[in-house]
C-alpha cells in the first residue's frame, strides 16, 4: 500500500489546465440536500470510507459500502487527475477480544485471519483495494496525540484512567445527525459511570487490564475508544480538511457525529469532511438482518450461490440510499440479467476498444450515483448490441469497466456452475450439512429442516441413507 505523511503536500492542479468536468451531484447528509461537488483541490480528490472490525465473516450487508463506494471512486478517477482512496481496518475492539478470549486463540491471529477473509471477499466483488488501508493498532501514536489536543484545547477530560470526549464543550454536537440535547440525554445509556460529567460524554481513551490489548499513554496502559480511531487516521493520511467521508446510515450517530466533534475540536476552523454520504442497510427478505431470525447471510455463502460479479449487481440495481431487500431469488435474477449483457458482448469477440463512456451513463452516476439508470442504459447497449452493433459492444465494455462489470471473457462466464467458486461452493454446502447433522442429533429438527429447506432454494437437494448425507444439484 502507498502511504502519504501526516501532512501531505500537494501541488495545486492549476484552473486553466483542467479539462471540462461533469458536474457530479451528491446528496451530502450533512446539509441534507443535493449539492454539486467542489472538491477543495480539483487536482487531488481525497475519501474516507468507514472499514470494517475484523472479528468474523463478513455478511452481505458488509458489502454493500464496499461496492458502493467502489463505484464512486471509479467515477471520480474517470474525472478527476487524482483521487486517494482511505479506507481503514479497526483490529482491536472490545468485540475482538471477546471473540479471541472465546475461540481461545491470540487477538493477533483472530485479527490476521478475519482481515485476509475480508480482503478475499471483497476482491471476488471485484472491489479495488483502497490507496491506503491503515490499521488502529499502527496508530497508536497518532490516536494520542489527537485526544492531547483534545484536553490542550478543553474539551476533553480525564477521570479513573479514562479520558472521555465532554460533549458540553462543543455547543455544535448533535447538529449533523439532528439530534436535540433531550434526544442526545434519552439516547444515554441509563447506567452512567460515575466519573462521566454528562451522560453523552463519550469514551476516548479507556485503561486496559493485563489480558487485554494496551499501549502506555499519558494517562496510563490503556487502548482507544472506537471513534477517536478515524479521526485520527483521517488527519494522518487526508489532513484536517478533505472532500468526501462514507459509509452505512448507522453510522450517522453516534459514530460520525463523534467523529466530526473530535476533529472539529482538535482543530479549530477545520471543516472536517464537506460531503458526508451514506448509503441504507440493507434487509434479507424483507427483515432485518439478525442470527436469531436465521436469516444472517455471510457474504461467504452468496459467493458460494452465484459469482462475485452476480453478487455485486445485485448491490448496484438498488440505489444506494434505498433500502436493498437481498433475497436468494434476487441474486438468481441479477445472474440471469449479466448472462444477457455477457451473451450481447459474446456476439462481439472483435468489437473495437473504446475507453468512450456513453453521455447518458456518465449524467445518471453524476446524479447522486444513480446506477440504477446506469444500468438502465446498459441495458439499452446490450439491445443494440444484440441487434448487431459492434460499437454498442465496446460502450458496454467501457461501461462496465466504470460499475466494476465484465471483469470476465463470455466464455469464461458460461462456465459451469454458473462462474461461482466451486471450492467454495463445496466448502460451504459441507459445512451445513454438519450443522444439520448436529441439529438432528441434538433433536432441533425446526434448525435442519431450515438448512434443509435454505439449500433446497439454492438447487442443493440432500439425501439421507444409512450411510451419511450427500448432496446434488436439482
């Protein structure tokens, strides 16, 4: 990965050189309205995207920001001589070590295992990596200098081997996510700790103990809060002030609104971020997510049902800020839909290369990142290409080089099963069937007739004889 210094130096990219730009709309949080994008240098573009806490699988909603974000950037590039991309890693959180201390394994394992299934799962997305992917653990010192100013500046305290953000001392908090002082108080957990001076006071610095991950401070051996990690690395690799910050809408409070106290306060008359976006969760078959309604979907087990590229239009086909309902039976339409587009491009072998992006495709990404229409007019390609138009073949190809699409030959795409993983695809069938095996045994029929009945809708029929379990393909 490229790393930039604390503070980066840039060459301002001079007006008259600039080539004529699209004007690129985005629906900024901040002010709750659609604003055209200024970036505080049209030469270098700057983005910090929310990553992910390594201590599991991730789940398909996971991916959702990931491929969003993916297709902003590719946009920006395409208009912009220079773009960094910022996307971090936390690897120590609370979350983490309860994990760790479960598995029974060192949080150094668990964090390096968790974090390259990561990496695997988002390159299948055909995601790019970020310029620069910083890690909690290797800003440390970054982190400690920012909660330093912090109390330099007052508004920041320390008490019992904490140091807490004193949310009283900037009278701007709860304006970004709309929040009143009375909501902020509700929202308050009930059981204060005591060495709190307001209940919304939020943790920067907390002590830790001998079997916990922990660094030496000022204020003793201890390890960061969770959201005065981005902030930190924000101003180590982006500065005070840079273009775009994103990431999920549950992230909106308290998360980024701390985010934007901490920096703010560290630095006055910063502006922070000047576009905020935020892109909706998502649900499976129209319930929220969760493991105790079994519908909990690891991105690991879509990879499995079709191709990463499958997977990714499907997360496209929704505009970001809609709410995505995933269902198995989406994800087989968003298959067949690219088996069109890829037949339109396999009746073309020798179409002329084009990097030429259609107008209309180029306005409706530049509107607040609409790829539905983007794929409306992809659509409108494939026709013209199936029709025997050659040059609506290299458009296609151009723009799916823009949404992260056609990253495959034809032929490589109609290869059975369908261009999925088949390893994968064998590695994860096995391991429900174990898990039905186990629910049997433990007399939790509701549990195997569930697996039974989810394998069933991806075309897997099991059969029990006296010799074990096997599977095949309906």
């Amino acid at each position: 990965m490229a790393h930039l210094s604390a503070d980066p130096v840039d060459i301002p990219w001079p007006a008259a050189e600039m080539p004529d730009m699209t004007e690129i709309r985005l629906h900024n949080t901040k002010s709750r309205h659609r604003e055209v994008f200024t970036p505080i240098d049209p030469g270098h573009v700057k983005l910090y995207v929310c990553g992910p806490t390594v201590y599991d699988h991730a789940h398909i909603g996971n991916a959702r920001p990931v491929v969003v974000f993916d297709v902003l950037v590719r946009l920006l590039r395409h208009l912009y001589p220079r773009v960094t991309y910022v996307r971090n890693i936390t690897d120590v959180e609370d979350k983490i070590n309860a994990r760790a201390h479960e598995a029974g394994e060192s949080i150094a394992a668990l964090t390096a295992r968790t974090t390259a299934w990561y990496h695997r799962d988002m390159a299948a997305l055909f995601a790019a990596p970020p310029d620069i992917e910083p890690l909690v653990t290797t800003h440390i010192d970054d982190i400690i200098a920012l909660i330093t100013r912090l109390i330099a500046n007052n508004h920041a305290y320390e008490a019992e081997g904490h140091v807490l953000f004193a949310v009283a001392s900037d009278p701007a908090y709860g304006a970004f996510s709309g929040r009143n002082p009375e909501e902020l108080l509700a929202g308050a957990r009930v059981d204060v700790a005591a060495y709190k001076r307001d209940p919304g006071d939020f943790v920067l610095w907390k002590p830790s103990s001998g079997d916990l991950p922990g660094w030496d401070s000022p204020w003793g051996r201890g390890r960061p809060g969770w959201h005065i990690e981005c902030s930190a690395m924000i101003w180590k690799h982006l500065g005070e002030n840079f273009d775009i910050h994103g990431g999920g809408d549950d992230l909106i409070f308290p998360h980024h609104e701390n985010e934007i106290a901490q920096s703010t306060c560290a630095f006055p008359g910063s502006g922070f971020a000047n576009y905020w976006m935020h892109n909706r969760m998502l649900l499976v078959n129209g319930e929220k997510m969760s493991k105790s309604l079994g519908n909990f979907i690891t991105l690991e087990q879509a990879l499995a049902h079709a191709p990463g590229e499958a997977v990714r239009f499907l997360l496209l086909k929704t505009h970001y800020r809609s709410t995505l309902d995933f269902t198995w039976a989406g994800l087989d339409d968003a298959k067949r839909e690219l088996d069109r587009f890829y037949r339109a491009l396999q009746k073309h072998p020798d179409a002329p290369a084009t990097t030429e992006i259609p107008p209309v495709v180029l306005d409706r990404l530049a509107d607040d990142l609409n790829t539905p229409g983007a794929i409306a007019a992809l659509h409108g390609l494939a026709d013209a290409a199936l029709g025997g138009d050659p040059l609506a073949a290299s458009k296609m190809q151009a723009t799916g080089a823009l949404l992260g699409l056609f990253n495959v030959s034809p032929a490589a795409w109609f290869q059975a099963p369908a261009g999925a993983d088949t390893d994968r695809i064998a590695a994860t069938i096995d391991q429900l069937i174990a898990e039905r095996i186990a629910a049997r045994r433990a007399k939790n029929f509701a549990r195997a007739d569930e697996i039974r009945a989810e394998l069933a809708a991806r075309s897997i029929i099991l059969e029990d004889s006296a010799g074990g379990t096997t599977w095949r393909r309906a």
